[in-house]
C-alpha cells in the first residue's frame, strides 16, 4: 500500500461492536437535550451577544444570532444523521475517520481538542467575572492580579485568574465521580438556568429605549456576517452532545432529538436575549466580561442583577460540565485508535468513566483559563467548531455512499439530500473565512503542532495501520 493511501485508510464500523466501547449507557432523549440546552445556554448567552454587539454588528446582532442558528440547523441535521447510524464517541473525529480517513479525522480531531479545551477556558474566564460580581455584592474582592490574566485591560505584568483555574479543576472532580451523577446535576442547573434569563428578559424589556436600536447595522451587512461567525461560538453545544451517542440508551431515536430540539430551544432563547440587551444598553458599551449584570445595573436593577449572576455562575457550570465531558470523550475515542497514548483511554472499572482523560484535559483547560485573555481564547473557538461542521455537513454525501453503512438503519436521515449537506458544508466554509486573520494564524500554528504529533507517535502507533501491517506481514 502506498504512503498516501495509508493516510487515508478509513476505520471500519462492525454494528456489532456499538454497545462493548466499556463506557456505559446511562442517558436519555431528555438528559441529552438538557446536555445540549446545558452547553448552548450559558457559553454564548453570557458573553458573546455583547461583544458581537460591540465590536461587530451593533443592535443587529439579534440576526447576526439568527444567520448562526440557520447555518448552525444544517450542520446539526448532518450531526443527527451521523450520530443515529454510528453510535460511537468520538463525535465528527469518528465520522470523518469512517468516511475519509485517519490523517484528515486527526486533523479534524486536533482542531475538536481545541474547540473543547478553549471553550473551558473561555467559559471559567467569564464564570470568574460573575463570580466576582456576587462577592463584591458582599464586600468581598481578590486582589486584580489573581482575578485576570496576563495581557487583561488594567493588568500589568504577571496574571493568574485563580477562580477560573480552581472552577475547571471542581468540574473536574464532579466528572470522575459518574456521568449519571454528573448529568443529575447538569439538568437541575440547566432549569435554575433558564428561569433566570426568562426574568432577565421580563424586567429589562421595561427599559428597552427605541433609540439604542438606531443604526441597526452600524458595519453593514459584513460587520453582520462577522457577527454571525463569533455568533457560532455559542452553538456548540450540540457539537458536545454527539460525543456522547455511545453512552445513550437508544442512540437512533435520541440522538437527533437531543441535538435538533436543544438547539431549538437555544436559538429562541439567544435571539431574545440578543434583542433585548442592545435595547436597553447602546451596543458600543456591551464589551465587557458580564453584559447581562452590567445591563441591569445600567437601569438600575441591582436586586435583578444580583440573581442573574448567581444565575450565571450556575449556568455556565453547566457549559463546562458538557463541554469538559465532550473533550474528554474526544480524547478517549482518539486514543482507543491509537493516535493518542493509551492513558487517555483508561476506563474506571467502578464508574465507567475515563479517569486519567478527564484530569489531564482538566489541568491543562484550567491552565489556560487562568493565564490567557478571555478575547483571545474566545476566537479561537471558532474556526475548529466551524471546521468540524463543515467536514460532518459534506460527509453526510460519502456516508450515504459507504457499502458497509448503508446496510445500517439510520432513524434519521438529513431532508432534502444532498441539496442540504451541500449548503451546509459551503455556508460554513463562507464563515471561517470571515474570522480574523489572528484566528487563522493561531489556527495554523495549532494545525502544525497536531500534524507534527501525527507523524511523531499518531502514524506508528495506529491500530488500524497495525492490522494492515500484519495482514501485508502475513501475505
């Protein structure tokens, strides 16, 4: 077999080996939506419609919201399709891996590695700013360097934000303990969630002033579009529900329910929010780590702004619960094939979980989220998210074309085939390239350390390549 053909040797999928992955299936069509509602709530809602407002697409980023919910739907479609007939963890790692090999699944892998790790991170940043809201509501304050990272507005020199490293590392504790337990909890912080961006939305809708929503679209239509780029950010949620199809009870009926209603419910929710909070501040002022408390002590509704950051702070626990389950999971399917050492996956005997993965990625996300700036972590998001729906949206059309596939009873199947896939693999391509050349660049150096880790251990150590050479070694 030729070099380039290894590259691109593709991963079989025996349905018989679906339920002996040795993770075990604990979750429902309803802990799943909730896991989904749990990471798509709380990310973006909490962060992004202000620096979307603000940077990007002023009062117009309720649509910017809008065009990231529309594209984000097809990918989503494409998910549901995927998860339904290839039950496996992994997410789109093991659907591209299934369709057009390992060296592009790597690819797409490394960039999902760093969607997960930097969402954390991104996420713990701006945990720590509502957290130090309600402690200074008490009188309570840490000092600046221990608060914000190096490179923070007002910070100078060292940096180490302490609550955003000590929150990741908790998360992390919870997550060994059982996913059972883990997603118990999950759901009722999803609820408590919820109810506090609905009173949000019912007191600030009072204070909305026409005159903020003048100009609609300060950066015209590509200020929009740009907004509608970061705006994914806050849908990827859904990304992190999919990592979880071999750990669902029946993955053919509720992994696309899971994934289609729990972004649903997020895009009614974010489009509201969005609205609401560049009426009632003017957009240029909604650059900072917590827009939503800041709106409500502009209008002077302190005892609001108090709940919704205990409602933030509990909210967002629930984004790093999901997304630090979702990179571990990643790292666990990867290392199973062998393109990671197998320390990633080591599975607890006694709560079925991943161990070892879990506190790995935990330390290393805490790290960043205590020394990096929350905007330079945020953008980076972006692409890897943008990457994987584009690679999933087009591999819908190979899986349709796979022999071995085919022959699997998928329950769901993407509508208006292959018109949809297509549109959305190129509505995502036309995305990323509307991020900032810095992300481009950071993405870049990334892709080169993951393509170095490939030929250095991944390409030696595959199983799949393992077998090959011994079928070769025996003929």
């Amino acid at each position: 077999m030729k070099a380039s053909q290894r590259l691109l040797v593709k991963k079989s999928v025996n349905p018989a080996n679906f339920n002996k992955g040795g993770l075990e299936k604990t979750l429902s069509a309803f802990s799943l939506t909730m896991m989904g509602v749990g990471a798509i709530v709380g990310s973006g809602i909490f962060i992004t419609p202000g620096i979307i407002a603000a940077k990007y697409a002023g009062p117009a980023a309720m649509l910017s919201f809008v065009i990231a919910a529309v594209v984000c739907s097809l990918a989503a479609l494409c998910y549901a399709e995927f998860s339904s007939t290839i039950p496996l963890a992994g997410s789109a790692y093991t659907y591209v891996y299934t369709v057009f090999g390992e060296f592009l699944a790597w690819i797409l892998g490394w960039s999902l590695i760093s969607e997960y790790l930097f969402a954390v991170s991104s996420v713990a940043v701006s945990w720590s700013s509502y957290f130090q809201n309600l402690m200074s509501g008490f009188g309570l304050k840490l000092p600046t360097f221990l608060t914000a990272a190096a490179g923070t507005a007002g910070v100078s020199g060292a940096g180490f934000n302490l609550i955003a490293f000590v929150v990741v590392l908790a998360v992390s504790l919870l997550l060994v303990g059982g996913l059972q337990e883990s997603t118990r909890a999950n759901s009722i912080m999803v609820i408590v969630k919820i109810l506090v961006i609905v009173l949000f939305i019912g007191v600030a809708i009072f204070f909305v002033k026409p005159a903020n929503y003048h100009p609609f679209m300060p950066h015209g239509v590509s200020g929009l579009v740009k907004g509608a780029s970061l705006a994914f950010y806050a849908y990827i949620g859904f990304d992190a529900v999919s990592t979880a199809s071999e750990e669902v009870k029946n993955p053919k009926r509720n992994m696309p329910i899971g994934i289609v209603g729990s972004l649903v419910v997020a895009s009614i929710l974010y489009v509201a929010m969005a609205a609401v909070l560049v009426g009632v501040v003017h957009y240029s002022k909604l650059n900072v780590g917590d827009p939503v408390a800041y709106a409500l002590a502009v209008i002077h509704q302190n005892w609001a702004a108090g709940i919704v950051s205990l409602g933030a702070v509990v909210g967002m626990t629930t984004v790093l619960i999901v997304m630090l389950y979702g990179g571990t999971r990643l790292l666990f399917a990867i290392s199973r094939d062998g393109l990671l050492p197998k320390v990633f996956r080591t599975v607890s005997p006694h709560t079925k979980v991943p161990v070892k993965s879990t506190w790995i990625f935990g330390i290393i996300a805490s790290v960043f989220a205590a020394v990096i700036p929350l905007d330079k972590i945020a953008e980076l998001v972006n692409i890897g998210t943008l990457f994987a729906f584009a690679m999933v949206s087009i591999g819908v059309v190979f899986l349709r074309r796979h022999e071995t596939l085919q022959q699997i009873n998928s329950s769901f199947k993407v509508p208006f085939y292959p018109v949809l896939p297509v549109v959305s693999f190129l509505a995502c391509v036309y995305l990323m390239l509307n991020l900032q050349a810095f992300t481009w660049h950071m993405f870049g150096i990334w892709l080169v350390i993951g393509i170095v880790i490939y030929f250095a251990y991944s390409y030696r150590h595959s199983r799949i390549r393992a077998g090959l050479r011994a079928k070769e070694s025996k003929s």
